[in-house]
C-alpha cells in the first residue's frame, strides 16, 4: 500500500489549474499553426494569428488566456494499492483548486446555487470523477471549462434504427447551433454509448486525448475525420466571422449500451481548451 | 482595410456611418456589465428609475474579468456570449444605450432595436482576453461591487479592437461573412 498526502494532492491540482490557464498546451498552439496554414478567410487568419498571441501574452505575464477561467474538471486515476492520508481526497482537490484560483488571480466563477446565485469566491467546488484502476498510481487530469462552450453542449437518446447516420447528423447540428457563441474553432467532445450519465462523461474525457492524435480504433478515427471535415464545410469559421476552420478537433469515445438505447452526448469545447495532467 | 477610430459617447452620425465587417478601434469611457448586472438595471428600467450609470451614447461590454494582479490595471477580459442579455437589451436602447460589445448571435429583437434607436453591436474576440486587457488603462467599480467580477466596472480603453458584427441598417457580419464560405454537403 502506497501512501499519499492530501497536501501533496492539494499542492498538485493547484499548480494544475494555474498552468491550464496561463499556458495552452503545445496540442493547441499546434492545432493553431495548422489552421494557419490552410485558412482561407483573411478575417479567419487574422483571429487565429490575435490568438496566438493571446496565448503566448498569457504565457508571459502569467494571466489567464481567457478571462473565462472556467469550472474545473478533474478526472482522476486512483490505484487500488494507493491509501490517501491526511484527509478526503475530494477535499485536497478542492483545496488545490482553492488555492490555485486565489493565489494564481484567476476569475471566481462558482455559485453556489443554480437559484440564489451567490459566488462561492474561490472557484469551488469542481466537477470531480474517479476511476478506481489497478496499482499504486494516482493521475490527475484537470480541465478548466468555459462557460459560454458548454452551454451550447447537447445530449440526444436516438433509436438504434437511427444509427450511423443520425449519429452523424446530431454532431454536425451540434457545431451549427453552437455558431459563434462557443469561441470557434471548436474541439467536440462526443460520448456515444452507455447510458445517459455515461455518455455525458465520455464526452468530457473524450476532450484529454492530445489534440490532432488518432483514435486508436480506426474505425473512430475515421467517422472523426469524415465529421471534421464536414463541421469545417459550414463556413462558420473563426469566431464565426466566416472561414474554413470552425473544428479543431472531435474527438468520440464509445461504450456498450442496451439493446434499446443510442445515447450520443456532445461537449462543445472552445479554443481556450486548457486541461493539464500529472501522475503523482 | 481601414479602420475607424471610434471615441465615446457615440453620435446618432457615428453609428449610422458603421456597417457589419468594419474594424474600429474604440477609446474612452465604456462600461463593464453582464447577466447579474443586467438583472438588477432591469427593474430599475422598468420602474423609470435612475440607474448607476448613464447610459446615453455609452457602450455596454458584456464582460467578467478575471482579478488584476497587484499593480495591473486589470486582469484578462474577453467578451462572453451576448445573447444571454437579449432580454435586456432593447430596454435599455431606448435609454440610449449607443453600442453593446460581445460575441456571438443575437435575437431578431436585438437587430430591430439596433434599427430602431440607431445602436450597434460590435464584436471582440472571444478568448482573446490577455491580449484585449493590454488597451484597458484604468478600471474602477462603479456599482454592485458584491457581484464581483459580474459588478459594473467603468474602463477607460484606448484603441480596443472590436468588428462591427451588426450594424443600424440591418448588416449582419456572421451572415456575410459565412455564407462565402459554407460549402456544399457540408
């Protein structure tokens, strides 16, 4: 049995939350130069060459790349072997996301009731989900998630005689509707399979996988190819002032489901797509 | 192309010269609100009572920043998604509120208020918040100061970049500008 401070977790998710906000992955600044490289719209360039910038001025100044600092996300990997002392382990999470929201300057965008609406004032408590997996590790896995994206996120139970295509037609609808109001060029997170929470959660996690990589199941990584191609036909383009680039990215993770059900969830992810990790 | 220097308050002359696409760059007094605020001016508006702020030829930026560090004028401030205050909105043109600044789409009501009082809405972009806090040069709460970042803040910007997204005369920057570049089968 492997022994873990919650200090030392505490101490973790903290530095995480200050570095997904300050510094975009090297995924990100890829995807960037990339859609550089084949934007046609010169109202598109000129906002992706603005967010380049923006991300290399966070970087610098230590300030966040979007004032947004969003609801944190933590995805965590508990060993079965791993005995956390010193505390509750959703406790230390929150703690670190305490102190990195204090101390790192970042915007305080909790309430604490969907109805009386009072800031919490340190950006607790996050969204926190465990998975339970052989060994003595415990990874982390923290994403800083805007508002404005997720509030255009949608979930559909489609018939099985729906299928593929309806499956299809769900996710371009999704880029549609979600339009400017998400920060385009958009990453989607999409769950296909399980049930309705399953699929929810697997749209989020869908999001940590690097941007740009294949999905290890072809047949996946080909139906990603073929939406992105197609969610960057609409013309929405950057900030949806017209141009080729509206996805970055869409990335689906599946489950196995009842013979009744095609649950199909699509989180809509913005450009200020900053989730940061560390093994402990 | 060019861009125009806008300064405020903003004339009726001002905003019937702008059209959807056009840069501008926006200097002066405008002012910090967004859904908290918004909730509380809009029983005043109602009631005919006066406001913490006089709205008449000012801009409205729906924007929260993020806290400034010590000896900073402000931290990060990008705009958020401006349909959420469509409600408010055409009350508070007939106050004479000249220009809003946000991201995203608008509801027909929006536009024909703009029409209607002659007002525009302008575009930043969204995410672009540690690059637009650089033309902030000072920042002051004015009012609600318990909403924090949601409390309305009075900046003093010189040169902050934004887009005409929809103009008085019915121009919509996300139509045109989408539609050259929607393909087929998309």
């Amino acid at each position: 049995m492997r022994a873990i401070h919650v200090s030392a977790i505490a101490d973790a998710v903290k530095k995480l939350c200050m570095d997904a906000n300050w510094s975009l992955e090297p995924d990100m600044l890829r995807a960037f130069d990339r859609a550089l490289g084949r934007e046609r719209s010169e109202a598109g360039k000129q906002v992706l060459t603005i967010l380049k910038q923006n991300a290399e001025l966070a970087r610098t100044r230590q300030i966040p790349y979007c004032q947004d600092t969003g609801m944190v996300i933590a995805f965590v990997e508990l060993g079965q072997d791993v005995h956390v002392t010193g505390g509750g382990l959703y406790d230390a999470i929150n703690e670190g996301v305490r102190q990195g929201y204090t101390e790192g300057y970042l915007r305080a965008s909790i309430v604490r009731s969907p109805f009386d609406r009072v800031n919490t004032g340190d950006n607790t408590p996050a969204v926190i989900h465990v998975d339970v997996v052989p060994g003595a590790i415990l990874k982390i896995m923290v994403m800083a998630k805007g508002g404005g994206c997720e509030n255009r996120s949608k979930y559909v139970m489609l018939t099985p005689a729906a299928g593929l295509p309806g499956v299809k037609e769900f996710i371009i609808e999704c880029v549609k509707t979600a339009g400017p109001d998400a920060c385009p060029p958009l990453i989607l997170g999409v769950g296909i399979g399980g049930t309705f929470e399953k699929a929810a959660i697997n749209s989020k996690k869908a999001l940590f996988r690097e941007l740009g990589s294949p999905n290890p199941d072809a047949t996946l990584n080909a139906l990603e190819q073929e939406l992105l191609e197609r969610a960057n036909r609409l013309g929405i383009g950057p900030q949806g002032y017209g141009g080729d680039t509206t996805a970055f990215g869409i990335h689906i993770l599946t489950y196995p489901c009842h013979i009744t059900s095609l649950p199909v969830a699509v989180t809509i992810e913005c450009h200020a797509h900053r989730h940061k990790e560390v093994m402990l | 192309m060019s861009i125009k220097d806008l300064r405020t308050p903003l004339s009726d002359a001002d905003v019937l010269s702008l059209k959807a696409g056009d840069r501008v760059r926006i200097s002066g007094v405008i002012y910090t609100a967004r859904d908290a605020a918004h909730g509380r001016l809009a029983p005043l508006v109602d009631k005919g009572q006066t406001l913490p702020i006089d709205v008449k030829g000012q801009i409205i930026y729906y924007t929260g920043p993020s806290p400034a560090r010590p000896g900073e004028v402000i931290g990060s401030v990008g705009p958020t998604t401006a349909s959420r205050m469509d409600k408010f909105t055409p009350a508070l043109l007939a106050l004479g509120l000249k220009g809003t600044i946000g991201k995203g789409y608008r509801g027909q009501p929006v536009k024909d208020a703009l029409k209607q009082h002659k007002a525009v809405y302008f575009g930043s972009i969204g995410g672009a918040g540690a690059v637009l806090s650089e033309f902030v040069k000072k920042a002051e709460i004015v009012a609600y100061e318990d909403l924090g970042t949601e409390a309305i803040r009075r900046l003093e910007v010189e040169g902050f970049p934004a887009i005409v997204l929809y103009d008085c005369h019915g121009g919509d920057l996300y139509q045109e500008g989408q539609k050259v570049y929607a393909r087929e089968n998309a």
